[in-house]
C-alpha cells in the first residue's frame, strides 16, 4: 500500500472502540500494510467519549488533522457527529443509530440531537454516507462495532480486505467468541452488498 488512509473511530466507552482499533491495527500488520495509532482519548472505562484515530501506508502517524479523514466508523450518532471537522467532502462515513444517552440527556438538562439532521446534512456534503437505521437482531450489542467494520470494509478505498480482518478475529479471539465477532463482520459485509451495492 503506497497512499496513505486515515480512519477516525467514534464511539463511547463499553462500545468497543479499543478493540475495534486493536483489531484493525493487527489487520493491517498480517496484511504487511504499515500502521500507526494516535493516543486514544476518552473515558473508556465510564461511558463517556472514546475516538481513536488509524494512519494506514508508508510515514503513518496516528495523528487525524481537521478534514484529514478518509473514514469514519461512528459506533454511536453523537459521538460520530462530534468528529464531523475530521471530514472533507471525500471523505466515507458509516453511523450506527446506536443511542447511549449522555448524563446531560438522561438528567433532563439537554435534549439529544437531531440524528436525522446530521445525517442530512452529512449526505448532503458526502458521496458515502451509510447510516445503520436498524441493526439485524442477530447482531448482539457487543458485536455492532464489527458490524460497522464490515460495512466499512465493503467502501472503496478502505484499506484493509474483509478477509484480513476474519484473519484478525479469529487468531486474537478468546476461545468460543470468535464465532458470534465473525458473523456480525460479515452481517455488515452483507448489508452493503444488499442495500448500497447493486
């Protein structure tokens, strides 16, 4: 891989941002592609703001400038909405409508955004934007983020093949999980070639 890619990864913590990052970091390093990871912010630990950010090529640095990413992977609506100046109008994007209500909604101070808006206006800027209005029931809540992996994978340009990340799954899985982490991956593969891909 010559050109370098950048992936943003949004999400709050418990939702698997970590591992999602780790996951595609070893992806990358069984498909000889050079990786870099930025420090990742937020309280994984409490529920609050994770993101992550994913330099794929040659001279990576993990570092996402303003407008520098080629994809966002967003595992929750508001949290992918606070990484919208990492866009550029080239940029891909896919959205879990996955809601985790901050402290500030559930203590009926503030109101949730608009997830409808952003998406708007976010398909009204950007060519790909896949926004997951319902995740299939087989997906279980600790799996979505591999479905929006897949989903992500499907993109072109992503820089990582669908069969390198079931590579990724199954060596670094614990015993007896990697089966469920495998079908979510390719529920996401699926849903872009049913519903986006003609």
């Amino acid at each position: 891989m010559s050109e370098t890619c950048k992936i943003a990864i949004a999400g709050v913590g418990g939702q698997g941002v970590v591992y999602l990052t780790n996951l595609l970091v070893e992806a990358s390093m069984l498909a000889d592609i050079p990786v870099a990871v930025s420090e990742i912010h937020g309280l994984s630990q409490r529920g609050g703001s994770v993101n992550a950010g994913i330099t794929f090529g040659e001279h990576t640095y993990g570092f996402i400038e303003e407008a520098g990413a080629d994809f966002l992977l967003g595992l929750e609506a508001l949290e992918a909405q606070r990484c919208v100046n990492a866009l550029n109008k080239n940029s891909k994007v896919v959205v879990d409508n996955n809601r985790i209500l901050p402290y500030s909604v559930n203590a009926e101070t503030a109101k949730y955004p608009d997830t409808g808006e952003f998406i708007q206006y976010l398909r009204k800027h950007l060519t790909d934007v896949i926004f997951i209005e319902n995740m299939p029931a087989e997906v279980e809540q600790i799996s979505r983020n591999l479905f929006v992996a897949g989903c992500a994978s499907q993109l072109e340009g992503f820089p990582i093949k669908f069969e390198h990340i079931e590579e990724a799954i199954t060596t670094s899985s614990k015993s007896g999980f990697a089966g469920k982490s495998l079908q979510a991956l390719a529920l996401g593969r699926q849903y872009i070639l049913e519903n986006v891909k003609s």
